[in-house]
C-alpha cells in the first residue's frame, strides 16, 4: 500500500464517490458521454438557463425525449440545437411524459456545464 500523499493521478475525472459508496458522475465526463448516449432529452430554449443553474427540468421545458426511455434511467440533456447541457435522471418514463401536467419534473438534475461557473473551485 502507499500513502495518500504519494498518490498522483493523470487524466479526466469522471465523478466521486459518494459516502454512501455510490459514484456520483461529474459534468468533466460529459464530452466523453455525450455521443454514446442510448437515451437523451431536449430542452426548450426557456428552459436552457433553467437547467444551467442547476434545477430539474420540468414537462414545460421539454422539446424532445428519446423513446422507450424508462423512469429513472440515465439521460444526457441537450438544447434544441444539439448541444450537450448535462445529464440528469428520468423522473417520468417516455410514456408518462405525455400525460403529466406542465409543472411536473420529468427530469431530475444531476450535473450540468454551469458547474464549471458555479463550482471552479472545487472541480477537479
């Protein structure tokens, strides 16, 4: 074994640990992610700045969302124009998208680009 502070590591960091030992992704991995995404959702414009603060996307911000993609899976979130924003976790499964009301969240949110603004200090 070797101490802690003779640990270096090189590369992207993907996400952390948790305490409770679950790996919580960080948006560092998101260019990574971005184009293998099998289920992705896209937002409206309004709804863009929203995200980016860090809120849940909410059934009247959402433009698109892949089909088939069940609730809770993981989601890659895009603008309108195709661009990655983060990723998040599916409230609502494509099927109960359709028939919640404007204010439900079908998307929880777990990390987006603004982190780099918000969070530059702790990003590793």
């Amino acid at each position: 074994s070797a101490p802690r502070d003779s640990l270096v590591s090189l590369g992207t960091c993907f996400g952390k640990f948790t305490k409770t030992q679950k790996f919580r992704l960080s948006v560092t991995a998101l260019e990574f992610l971005a184009p293998y995404a099998k289920y992705k959702v896209w937002v409206k414009p309004g709804s863009e700045q929203s995200f980016l603060y860090g809120n849940h996307v909410l059934k009247s911000g959402l433009g698109r969302i892949t089909e088939n993609t069940a609730q809770y899976q993981g989601v890659v979130v895009y603008s309108m124009a195709d661009v990655p924003l983060g990723f998040g976790v599916a409230a609502k499964s494509t099927q109960e998208c359709r028939k919640v009301d404007p204010m439900a969240i079908v998307v929880f949110h777990q990390a987006d680009v603004g982190e780099y603004v918000r969070s530059e200090d702790t990003l590793t």
